[in-house]
C-alpha cells in the first residue's frame, strides 16, 4: 500500500515538473496557430494539410474553428507564441476590432481575400421549386417587415404569386457567421425594397438593423444550430421547408437538395463567382506581420494558400468559388509581398 | 397477555359479534384479486421500464454498430503505376539516406499517380481515387525503393463516393463505376488499418481516430494522476482527523456543491486560470487534465468518504487497541477496506471526464490536429470532441467515420468499467 502510495506522489511532483516545462515550451512555439470562422474551417484545414504534405520539415499546423468574431478576440489579444498567427473570416474584419487590434501591439496585419461564399437557400428535390425574391424572403422571415407586426402565416400571404404552403425555414444560430451573411445580404436588400425603412439607416442606424436583421422567432423560423447537415436532413424528411446554409453544403448534397433561386437567379458556382447571386460574400484570412520572420513555415502557408484558390483547384472541392480573376491577381501579389492592409480602408 | 386480547375482543363483540373472517366471500374475493392484480401492475411496470430502457440502450448500439462498423472498412482500387515510364524523377539511392524524407517530399508523387489512373481508368481515372491516394504510392516507394524500376500494383484508397457505394447504395454514377471495376477485380474492401493508427485529416478515405484517442489517454492520465491522490486524501482527512466543527461543515458543502456545477464553469475556471494567468499552451492534453480533475475531485471526494464511513467502527477500534497509531489505522485497516469503494467511485468520476466535451472547447481542445500528440503539452484533441468535429464535416464518408469514432469511444468506456468492476472484485474482503 505505501508502495503504491509512493508511486503516486512520484508521479505527481514529475507531473508538476512537466508542468513547468510546458510554461516555457509555449514560449517558443515550432507549429502555425490558425482560429476563426468555421466557414473557412474546411478550406484551411485542406491546405494545412496539404501544406504538411509538401514540406514535411515544418509541423502541421493547428486549426481552431472558433467563429469569426470569437477568432478575433483571440487574434487581436496581442503579439507572441501565446496568441494565433491566422484569423479565418467570413466577414472583413471590423474598426472595432482592428482598433483593439492596435491597443494589443498587433498593428500591422496582412488581408488576403480568398475567394468567395454562397448563402443560399435550398429545398428537397421533391419540393415545390418556389422562386423568390429578397424582398420575399424579409417579409416572410423579418420579425417586425418594415415596422409592421408579423402575421405571414404561408408564402402566400407575403406574396400572391406564391404557393400557399406554410412558412418553415431552417437557419444557423445568430452565433454563427452565416446568420450574419445571411442577414446583411439578402434579409438588408429585402428591407431596402421599403423606401421608408431605407431612409431610416441615416437617421437611426440601430434601429434599421433591429428592423432589417431581426428574424421573428414564432417557430416559422427555426434554428437549427450550427450542424448544416442536421438541416440538409430536415429538408429530405420535410419537402415544404426550406433551409438556409453555405454553398459547399448544396454541392456535396446535390443529389438531394437544389438551390432556391433568388430575383430569378440560380445560386450556382458561376453566379455566386459574379456576384450576380444576392448571397455572395468574400472570405478572408488575416495572417499578424509581426510573426511572418518569427513562425517557422508561416510564409510558406500562405504561398500555399495562393496556390489553391485558382478556379479548379482543391479548394474548389471544398465548396470555395474562385474570385473574379482581377481580386485574384490582387489576393496574389499580396500573399507574395505580404504588403499589410491600410487600416484606413475599413468603415 | 392472553387475557386482556380477549377481553378486547369481547369488548368488540360486545357492539357487533366478531365472525371468522369468511375466505369465500364475494368482497374478500375482491380484496385479494384486487392485491394481486396491483401486484402485477407494479411488476408489469417495473418490466415495461427495464424493457425500456434496455430498448433504447439496444437501438443506441445496434445503429450505432450498423452505421459504425462500416467505418472500420475501407474500399480500395489497384492501381498499376508504370514507375520507369512515369514522370518521377527520383533516385532510388537517395532514398536510403537522411534526406529519404527531402527527397520523397520533392519528387512529384501526385502527378505520378494522377497519370497512372488516366493510364488505367480513362480520362477521369483520377476521380475514382481518394485525394490522398498518393500518399499511399509514396509510402510503398519510401518502403521498397526498388518499385522505381518496374511496374508496380499498389492497393490505394478509393474516392468517397466509390467507397459509399460499395458499402451502401450511393449515387447511381457511381454505382455503375463500381460494378465495372468489380468485373475486371479491380477493387475490394478491407479493415482500414489507417483509421486506427492515423490522425484526423480533411479526407475521410485517409481519416484516423489515434490521435484523438491518444489525446484522450493523456488527458485521462493527467486527471487520474492529479484527481485520485489529492480526492482519497482529502477524504481521508476529512473522515478521520478532521474536528468537527464549522468549518468542516462548510467544506463538506462546498465539496457537495462542486461535484454538482455544470461542467463549462470548470472549463472558464481553466481558461482565465490555466491559460490566461498561468499562460500554459492552448489545446494541450495538460490543461484538459487539469480542467477535468478539477471536475473529477469532489467526485472522488465523496465517493472516497462514504466508503471510508462504511468501514467498521470495530476495526478501527480493535487496531487501536493493540496498539496501532492512527497512521497504522487509517494506512493498513481502513484505507484497504474503502479502496474497493474509493476505486469505484474514481472510474465513474473518470468516465463522466471522458465523456466530457464542454469544458474541453473552452480551453482550444476542438482544434484541427493532423498528427497525434507526442507530448502532454503538445496541441491535442480528444475522443468525444473528434465526435463533435466529425458529426460537422461536409462530406459524406464522414457520416460512418463518425460512428466508428463513437464506437471507439463506447469501447473505450467499457473497459474502463471493467476495470472497475475487476479492481472492485479483486480488492473486496468480507467481514
């Protein structure tokens, strides 16, 4: 009994010791630290590890997948082997935190645009093939359309020309950065349809957001959390409903699911790519200049990066259309200098 | 006695003459069916709720066992690389050296592999392998440098929608792909060795749950190794020296409370401790560990007391009376007594830290890690938050991988309560 009472102990002060060696370990970090969007997630992990595979000397990098704006913090909290290398964004990065960016030391940052994004909305293969438009889609969805209550009780409340089924549509959380695409995008440009809701942004800014963003939340909306493919099987087991999610997840689910066209336009690779689709957004990563010199194999990430965002490349499988070739070429010739962005340049 | 029973019973008597209780009786009849039957009704339910609950726990394991063990299995295409032909330019010889790695990482491996599948398959040969296919044909190379000189076959992954459809009805494209292959024997379905030796990857074809179940091996040690010693003492303490007082009291509360908080407060309590003031590195199995044995150890605190109390006040007292001191007391007689006690209580503190995701995602234990950790402070993931990860992939191959992965997990857990249940039994004694 003492003997292994002992032991224990043992274990324990070596423990403790192995503990302090961890204290100076993270000090000098060997591997890239990645946080942020968990739609840029898969795009990332794919170079990470193809960026492993071509050069076996660094170590792979490690991706978190903690949401835009949860990145951010973690990314601007300052300069050092305790803080990530690469921010993964959905959106572009805010004033508010490139302001907290700079009072933590992080002053200088490299913005590269990867490609693009899709929100779309989709429905079964055996739904009604509905065609939308944003202005649509608001009134079904907004919890107060253009200041009014909320009574659509089926699509054809909000438009005649619709069917007359139910209102049921699955979303992501307003945790997630696609609620908030999908709020700026085509729920903004459904509001702006009302010339007096419009004429509101420049008088009372808050309260055009809470009208324009603000989903109702009477269960004809629902949130599916942050698993789209929970929503992809909602939308098998329930043909009338529809659900809203990133374009990868249309593409892999092709089979099943099409894409509810918006003004008329089809969310597919070359419309979003054009941005004639109403729910194309830029994604970005923004990678800290101050440890390009300092983290082994950081440059050479993003050369990998530069390389996978040509149209036919590996990220394309992933679900990452391609930006236009101009915002290409641009993207590019930052990923090689490594110029960093004119903090000037966000509103 | 006798006496004033029957001069109450003809007291009785006295206002309704008492009759022997009549057996045959219509409403006696009644009463005793009515006793059975609520007799048979409790049996009834108490079956109907075992039932239940052993249905659901039979429906967990058999989907979870259909979709899962499909996961194990991989399906693979032979290919046949024509090396001499093919664009490698690669030296046998420089692969027996230090650089072998160098060299290999140079030499233009997925184009080699591209061009013998449009050889093999046609012009989209290419998209009946998995991405990651030539990491196979570079890893046989790197095993045998002597395949650059001729023809070789080699068994390489299949592309995932090959792959569901060989193991399930997938699209119908590929569907007819396959049953072409499977003509000219091209193709066959194996135990996929990579799943249980790799780590997590972007690719389910090349997927594997070692680096998230070593993750969780080093967590658990961690949480084992701070938890136990530290709860068993404190127990101890708490049971055999300390006075009883208020401040015991308290502690007890405290204690009581503890093992009752939701598990993310213990993941905040890591986050601002562990790694904000302490500044320990993010991810590591060390901070999970450390997070969890402090979920672990008011578990262990009360399990290790109510065992210690069980013990006989008798044997103490027969050790102190031939002369133990309280140490000899507590180390040879009470301690051996409640350590079956004390054991079960730790595996089932430990399980529920297995399980545990939570407070995990607080401390960055959720990253993507393409290598499994070969440290306890090197960046780390675990079993349930692999589940987690897993269940929001894109793609379809990933569907059965996660399955698979919770298999594991569940395998996992079982031998833990094994050994639960075989230290129980082993340490048991009788009095």
């Amino acid at each position: 009994m003492y003997k292994s009472i002992a032991l224990i102990g043992v274990a324990a002060i070596a423990l403790s010791a192995c503990n302090q060696n961890g204290g100076s370990q993270s000090a000098a970090r060997d591997a890239i630290r990645i946080v942020g969007s968990s739609t840029v997630y898969p795009m990332t992990t794919a170079v990470a590890e193809q960026f492993t595979r071509k050069n076996p000397a660094f170590k792979p990098p490690i991706v978190e997948s903690t949401g835009t704006g949860g990145g951010m913090k973690l990314f601007c909290a300052g300069v050092g082997a305790d803080h990530p290398d690469i921010e993964d964004a959905s959106r572009r990065i805010k004033k508010s935190e490139l302001e907290d960016c700079a009072k933590n030391g992080v002053k200088e940052i490299v913005e590269i645009q990867i490609g693009i994004d899709g929100i779309i909305l989709a429905e079964s293969n055996s739904g009604t093939a509905m065609k939308l438009s944003p202005a649509d889609v608001y009134k079904a969805l907004a919890a107060k359309p253009y200041s009014k209550p909320q009574t659509a009780e089926t699509w054809k409340d909000v438009n005649p020309a619709l069917p007359a089924i139910a209102i049921k549509v699955y979303g992501p959380p307003p945790t997630s950065g696609t609620r908030d695409a999908f709020g700026d995008l085509i729920m903004e440009k459904g509001c702006n349809a009302d010339a007096a809701t419009k004429a509101l942004k420049a008088t009372d800014e808050d309260q055009y957001k809470a009208i324009c963003t603000g989903l109702r939340e009477d269960g004809k909306f629902v949130e599916a959390g942050e698993n789209d493919n929970l929503i992809v099987q909602k939308l098998i087991a329930n043909p009338d409903a529809l659900g809203i999610f990133g374009y990868s997840f249309l593409e892999e689910n092709g089979g099943k699911i099409h894409g509810v066209p918006l003004d008329g336009i089809t969310p597919t690779y070359d419309t979003i790519a054009s941005y004639d689709y109403p729910g194309a957004r830029p994604l970005f990563i923004y990678v800290k200049s101050a440890h390009l010199k300092v983290v082994r194999g950081l440059k050479e990430f993003v050369a990998e990066y530069a390389t996978a965002w040509n149209k036919g490349g590996y990220l394309s499988r992933r679900g990452l259309i391609a930006a236009p070739d101009d915002v290409r070429a641009k993207s590019l010739n930052i990923a090689t200098k490594l110029t960093p962005m004119d903090p000037g340049s966000v509103k | 006695m006798s006496k004033a029973l029957t001069m109450n019973a003809t007291d009785l008597s006295a206002a309704a003459p008492r009759l022997p209780t009549d057996w045959k009786g219509d409403a006696i009849k009644k009463r005793i069916a009515a006793r059975y039957g609520s007799e048979r009704r409790f049996r009834a339910i108490g079956l109907f709720a075992v039932m239940l609950s052993a249905g659901f726990l039979a429906f967990l394991l058999i989907t979870m066992m259909a979709n899962g063990l499909r996961g194990f299995t991989q399906t693979e295409i032979r290919l046949a690389v024509d090396f001499p032909k093919s664009a490698l330019m690669l030296d046998p010889a420089a692969l027996k050296g230090f650089n072998a790695d160098q060299a290999l990482a140079g030499a233009d491996f997925e184009g080699a592999t591209a061009t013998a599948a449009e050889v093999a398959f046609g012009p989209d040969g290419v998209h009946l392998l998995s991405d990651a296919a030539w990491l196979k044909v570079r890893d046989a190379v790197k095993a045998d440098p002597g395949l650059l000189a001729r023809r070789a076959e080699i068994w390489v992954p299949a592309a995932v929608d090959i792959d569901v459809a060989a193991k399930e009805t997938g699209e119908p494209a590929a569907e007819a792909t396959l049953a072409k292959l499977k003509a000219q024997g091209l193709i066959k379905t194996g135990f996929n060795l990579g799943f249980v030796t790799g780590a997590d990857s972007t690719d389910p074809t090349i997927v594997g749950i070692w680096g998230a179940f070593k993750g969780s091996l080093m967590t658990m040690l961690v949480t084992l190794v701070l938890a136990f010693p530290v709860g068993v003492l404190a127990a101890l303490y708490l049971e055999e020296y300390a006075p009883r007082n208020r401040w015991t009291d308290l502690i007890e509360v405290s204690i009581n409370n503890l093992a009752a908080v939701p598990s993310i407060i213990f993941g905040l309590l890591g986050l601002a401790v562990f790694l904000n003031f302490m500044h320990m590195p993010r991810s590591a199995p060390i901070v999970g560990g450390l997070t969890l044995a402090l979920m672990t150890m008011p578990v262990i605190v009360i399990a290790g007391r109510n065992a210690i109390k069980s013990v006989p006040p008798s044997i103490r007292d027969a050790a102190l009376g031939i002369g133990a001191s309280r140490l000899q007391v507590v180390f040879h007689h009470v301690l051996p007594l409640a350590l079956p006690g004390i054991l079960t209580g730790t595996i089932i503190g430990m399980a529920r830290a297995l399980g545990e995701t939570a407070p995990l995602l607080m401390i960055g234990m959720r990253a993507f890690i393409s290598s499994p950790p070969s440290g306890f402070t090197d960046p780390a993931t675990v079993l349930p938050v692999q589940v987690f990860l897993w269940s929001d992939e894109v793609s379809r191959g990933f569907v059965e991988k996660t399955s698979a992965a919770i298999i594991v997990l569940l395998l996992f857990l079982l031998a833990m309560n094994g050994l639960a249940i075989y230290l129980r039994n082993h340490f048991e004694r009788r009095w």
